[in-house]
C-alpha cells in the first residue's frame, strides 16, 4: 500500500504529511527542552551564589561555530537536490555529518577534562544541570548523524525512484538538524558566559 | 517554498549571508562576555543577541518566514505552552526567590 501525500500537499493542510509530522514532533522537542531551561532558571534563581568561568568559553564558542557551519551546510544540501544535483546534495549532507561528529569529540574533550577534576554531574547543581542540558543536546547530535548516514548511505537509492520525496526527507532531517543549532544557540550563552 | 532553479540558487547565496552573520553575532556575544557587563544586563544583552540568532536559523534555514498556516498554528500553540512552562514554576516559588532552602 503507498503512502499518500508524501510528496504532494495534502488538500487540507497544504502540506505533505511528513512536514506536519515534522514541526509536530519540534513541537514537542520545544517542551522538552523548555522543561529543563525552566528547571534551570528555577535552580538558578534559587541559588546563593551561582559559579562562573567553570566551563571552557573557546571550546564553547568552536562548537557554536561548527553547528552554525553545519546548519548551513544541511540547508544548501536541501537546495542542491532541489537544484537536482544529487552528487553535490549527498556531499553536503556528509559534511554536516562530519561537522557534527567534530562536535561530539570536542564535547568529549569538554567532558572528558571536567570528569578528571572530578567535576561530574554529583559535584554541584550547576553541573547536574550543565551535564543534563549538554548530554541531552548531544543525544539529538547523535541522532541527527544516524538519520543523515542513513540519507547519505542506503536511504539513498531513494533519489533514483523518487527525487522529489528523497528531497523532503532532507529537508525533514535539516528542520530537526537546524532546531538542534537553535537549542545550542541558547545554551552556549545560559552555560558558558552567564 | 521556492522551486524556481533561480530563486533557489538565490536562496544559497542568502544562506551564506546569514550564516556569516551567525558568526558575526556570536563573535559579538564573546567578546561582549568579555566587558564584564554587571549579570543582570549580561543576560539581558545575551538572551537578546541569542533570540535575534534564532530567529534567523528559524526564518530563513526553517523557512519559517513563508510557510503554511498550519505551521504557524502548531507553533503559536507551542509558544503559548512554552511561556507558561517557564513562568508556572517559578510563580509556585515567587514569595521563598533568594532564601535559602531549609532542611
């Protein structure tokens, strides 16, 4: 049985199904995350003092670096494909998998220094909260690179039987892939400057 | 949503641009760290820079600026949750802000 409007707007909506589905499940994605910023500012406005300059602000701000580049680079892949180019929209959806997994080794180094000191999660409430907020973020990271391999490795062969879907399911993957951008893009200042 | 070939090398280019200026905000919010600006206006200043950088990763890499109603109604719906998400708790502990807990 094929399943309808995945390419086609639906009549009602005007969107393919696999667009709601998407902006449906950010929806909740914003609720999760709005959960622990919410725990944050209740633990932080809680708190007699709050410590500052315990995280690295340079590797805080590569990282900010790296998921803007890889935003880009996920949105030109969209384009490309769009453009029908299919060599140059897979290369792009590489690169942002390797930016992401950049990310995660210099996250590893992060934590990899902290948990050396000692500084885990039980040290303090700002690292339970550092480490609950950051862990959560690089699960998505991780996420996003399985879902772009599988774009970029066998979900491939999607392209020669059907360009126009393959291409949303790019598109799908950037909106989650630029929604994790946004998460960092708020947690780089809350974690690291303030 | 473009599928004009023109208007979507077009797009590129605009991609580029704002990703640049991604970079940009975020060298200006290092080096506004920097200053040592008193907390309360360091977060203001923070969380101002950080709302103007999302709102352009959601606008043009979301292409949130032209999209459907539908969208926009699950995401009005979203924000309206959000808010009270992050007001609910802190108005249950509004009266004990800045005392120390008893055990």
């Amino acid at each position: 049985m094929e399943i309808p409007y995945t390419v086609e707007p639906r009549p009602d909506t005007g969107l393919a199904n696999g667009k709601l589905g998407i902006w449906l499940f950010l929806a909740s994605e914003v609720m999760l995350f709005g959960a622990l910023f919410s725990t944050y500012i209740l633990l932080r406005v809680g708190a007699i003092e709050w410590p500052h300059g315990e995280l690295s602000v340079k590797l805080g701000a590569i990282n900010t670096v790296i998921l803007i580049c890889s935003s880009v680079t996920m949105v030109v892949a969209w384009a490309k494909l769009k453009l029908n180019d299919f060599a140059k929209g897979r290369l792009y959806v590489l690169v942002t998998v390797v930016l992401a997994a950049v990310f995660l080794v210099n996250k590893y180094f992060e934590y990899a220094e902290h948990l050396a000191k000692g500084e885990g999660p039980w040290h303090s409430t700002f690292f339970a909260i550092y480490f609950t907020l950051t862990g959560l973020h690089g699960l998505h990271i991780v996420g996003g690179i399985v879902v772009m391999l599988y774009l970029a490795g066998p979900g491939a062969g999607m392209w020669k039987s059907n360009p126009e879907q393959y291409a949303n399911r790019v598109e799908y993957t950037g909106l989650y892939w630029h929604f994790v951008d946004l998460v960092w893009i708020f947690l780089f200042p809350v974690l690291y400057l303030l | 949503m473009h599928s004009d070939p023109e208007a979507i090398r077009k797009s590129i280019r605009s991609y580029g641009i704002v990703g640049g200026l991604l970079l940009v905000f975020t060298a200006i919010t290092v080096a506004v760290n920097r200053i040592h600006l008193a907390v309360p206006l360091a977060i203001t200043v923070a969380l101002i820079i950080a709302g103007m950088k999302g709102t352009m990763v959601a606008s043009i890499f979301m292409h949130l600026s032209h999209e459907k109603k539908w969208i926009y109604g699950a995401l009005l719906l979203t924000v309206v949750f959000f808010i009270v998400l992050l007001f609910l708790p802190l108005a249950a502990v509004s009266d004990t802000i800045g005392t120390p807990i008893q055990h």
